[in-house]
C-alpha cells in the first residue's frame, strides 16, 4: 500500500467549519476524530449516555470501513464523558463494542461541545491490526 494521504467527512457542520476530517489514513493508521452521536438532524440519544455512546462508536466503525478497515483494528480509543457519573453506561458500552479487541483505552471527565453532549470517543486503527479476531 502506498503511504497516500486519505480521508473521509461525515458531514457534521464542524468538519468544514473547523477544517478537520472525520478520519484519516495515512498508510496502514487510521487516526479518527473525536466522535460525539451527531446525526444527520442532530443530536441522537437524548440525555441517554449509553446510546450516545453507541451512536459515536458506530460513526467510528464507518469512518474506519471508508479507509479500508475494520473496528478489530482499533489499537487506541480515548473516551470523554461531560459527566463522570455517566463513565460506568459508557464504559459498558465500550466493552460491548471492544471486548475481544481490548484497544488501549482513556477515560476523562471534559467540558464536551455542548451541554446536550454527553460523550465524545476518539480512536486510532492500524490496518490488519485485528488480524485473527472475529
């Protein structure tokens, strides 16, 4: 594979405003921005950490198949919650997620985006990293 520079958009109004990409792959790493559970209409998940969770993993997930992996890549993820009390619905959401892969991982309490945001999950990806998981 070349060492090419790749990205994708999820087309939130921050990515062309702020100048960043959903995702990035240079050579066999995919670097994926913070990911909060933004949809096309917005918000998704309401006051639910869990499902906010699951929506910005989700996100993740595609952003990493755009550039030609899979979430068992996943190698770091880092996980911002605006609320500690919100940390054990997440983290059990993440195990959901990521318990045969087991990521590095980071947990911090942060100021999210806005108010309405309760989480935010950032991940890295090297490419045939998850060889052999299923």
């Amino acid at each position: 594979m070349t060492q090419g520079r790749r990205s994708v958009s999820s087309e939130t109004v921050w990515e062309s405003m702020a100048g960043y990409s959903r995702a990035v792959r240079v050579g066999d790493r995919i670097l994926v921005s913070g990911t909060t559970a933004t949809g096309p209409d917005g918000l998704v998940g309401a006051g639910d950490p869990a499902a906010q969770a699951h929506y910005a993993i989700a996100k993740i997930e595609a952003a990493i198949r755009q550039l030609g992996g899979r979430l068992e890549d996943v190698v770091r993820t880092r996980v911002y919650v605006s609320d500690v009390a919100h940390w054990e619905a997440v983290a059990r959401v993440h195990g959901e997620r990521f318990g045969s892969i087991r990521p590095a991982n980071t947990l911090v309490e942060a100021r999210l985006v806005g108010p309405e945001y309760l989480v935010e999950i950032e991940a890295e990806a090297i490419v045939g990293a998850g060889e052999g998981i299923a």
